[in-house]
C-alpha cells in the first residue's frame, strides 16, 4: 500500500498569484519546503497541513489527499 499524499498546492498558489517564497514565509519554512510538498517529495506533518489549508482559508481535504486528485479539464464521462 503507498503512503503518497497528493495536493493542490500548486494550483491554489497559481490561481491565487503566490509565489513559493510569499507562501513559505506566511507558514514560517524555507521555500524549498513548498516545493518539495508540490512535487510530493515530502509529505507535511499534520500541523502544516493545516496551516496551509488555513492559509488559503480551504478545508484541508480540498488542499491534501491519499489518492491522486483529476486532471483539470478531464470531465467525469457518465455512468
């Protein structure tokens, strides 16, 4: 069983204009952090997960999953 955790990290920062350095000095780590998370280098302790949903002001289910989010742009095709 994989322990990988998928986020959105990436594309609220980009919809939001946040760069990697704006985000890790809001959140207090190195900017190199962000993008290791982006990238799922590195998965975040639970505390950092929050704060960054909290940051966005978005649940954290919408920032982290255990299972890879969809494409944007893929439509679900009906059942």
């Amino acid at each position: 069983m994989s322990e990988n955790v998928y986020n959105r990290i990436a594309v609220l920062r980009a919809e939001r204009g946040i760069s990697r350095r704006q985000l890790a000095d809001a959140l207090g780590v190195h900017y190199q952090t962000i993008g290791y998370l982006e990238r799922g280098e590195y998965s975040p302790s639970l505390y950092l997960a929050l704060r960054i949903a909290e940051f966005f002001e978005v649940a954290v289910e919408v920032l982290f999953s255990t299972a890879p989010f969809p494409r944007i742009g893929d439509e679900s095709k009906p059942a």
